[in-house]
C-alpha cells in the first residue's frame, strides 16, 4: 500500500487485500471476467508482454509479503507467540506443505540477511531469485552465510537471467567454503543409492532410494515440469 511503512498503518487489512484483489482483476478485464475471456482475440503480444509484465510483478510481490510474513513467524515463534513459518504457513492446511517449506526457506533468507529483505522489498530480487538463495544456503551455518557476497550477489539478482542467477550462488556458496563444500557434497554422491522398476502388477513405475541434494533437485524439479 502507497504510504504504508509497517502493517499496523494499515487500518483494514480486508480492504487492503480487496483493493489488491481488484487490481488483478482489472487486468484482466473487470469484476468477475475470467482471464481466459479476458484475453481474446483483441489482445496482441505486445499487449500481452504488458500485462505478463504486470502479473510478474504482482506474483513477485506476493511472494515477497508472504515470505516476510514467514520471517515475523519466525520471531514471534522464538518469544513463543507464533507458530515457526513452516507451520504458519500451512495455513491450516489451505496450501500443500512443500509450498510452505519452499516459502518458509524464503523467509528464512529475510531473517538472516536483511540487505536482501531490503531488495526483496523493493523489487531488485524477485521470487525466482529468492528461491535459488533459499536452495542454495539452507545448509550453511551462520559463520558461512557471513561470508557470502550478497552485495554482488543482490546486483546479480537484477542483470543475470534466472538461471544464471541460479549458478551465482552456487558458486559463490562454493567459494565461501569450499572445502567443506566439496567433502559434503562427495559424502552425499557416495551415500546416495536409487532404484527404479516397474511394477508388474499395477504397471506404474516405482522408485527408492536417497539422492545427494544436486541430482534430488534435478530429478524433482524434473518431476514438478
């Protein structure tokens, strides 16, 4: 909200989403017009990178509340006010709970590197960015985080498609320890067994096993398209 530097200013969070609520439909059309209809044969692709533009845009700044919600979960969790965002997140039960753990790594980036919130808020790191951060840093303890460039890597965030962006922060994940980077992930690859087979008698393929964290993220991510 235009003006608004904390949520307590906000003096009606209904209205509030309302309002936010209303944008969206706006742009597709109006009250009660499905996006579908919305977008019709009067639309051309300049038209429609516009509005992709904008509902980037919105997704981005969902994402980033909810993860900031997440990170406030965190803190009233730690005075024994809140549940831990993981938790919080579930919205008793409204999402799956591999949404809430992938938004409560979000908000955990916020909680220990506020220059990053800070980019988050302002629209420098977008959601996709804040999920490679999340992803590649979940391990690490606080003396390793410490060593992370995030400067470099928040002026990353804004110049290098995601995917690169992505390959960033591994490296530069890898850089502030490298050896233990290397003994962990060799430690995962050696430990790491997989079976697949069909099974002959429902005909559905059936798998077992454990994944170092490299080839699990492929293979899921894999899976998830």
């Amino acid at each position: 909200m235009p003006g608004c530097d904390h949520l307590e200013d906000l003096e009606d969070l209904d209205a509030a989403g309302e309002l936010v609520r209303g944008v969206t439909r706006a742009l597709t059309g109006g009250t009660g017009v499905r996006a579908a209809d919305a977008l019709g044969g009067g639309v051309d692709a300049g038209a429609l990178a516009v509005l992709l533009r904008q509902a980037r845009a919105i997704e981005a700044d969902t994402a980033a509340l909810i993860a900031a919600i997440g990170a406030r979960a965190d803190v009233l969790a730690a005075e024994g006010r809140a549940a831990p965002a993981g938790e919080f997140l579930l919205d008793q039960g409204q999402v799956r709970a591999r949404t809430a753990r992938d938004e409560a790594a979000r908000a955990d980036v916020l909680g220990w590197a506020p220059e990053i919130a800070a980019a988050v808020g302002d629209g420098r790191v977008g959601a996709d960015q804040l999920d490679s951060l999340a992803r590649h840093t979940r391990h690490l303890d606080h003396n390793t985080r410490a060593q992370l460039p995030v400067t470099d890597l928040v002026a990353d965030a804004g110049r290098l498609p995601a995917d690169t962006f992505d390959a960033a922060v591994r490296h530069a994940v890898r850089a502030a320890n490298p050896g233990e980077a290397d003994a962990s992930a060799e430690r995962q690859r050696a430990a790491s067994e997989f079976r697949h087979w069909r099974d002959e008698r429902t005909g559905m393929g059936r798998f077992s096993g454990a994944l170092d964290l490299e080839r699990y993220e492929t293979l899921t991510t894999a899976i998830d398209r």
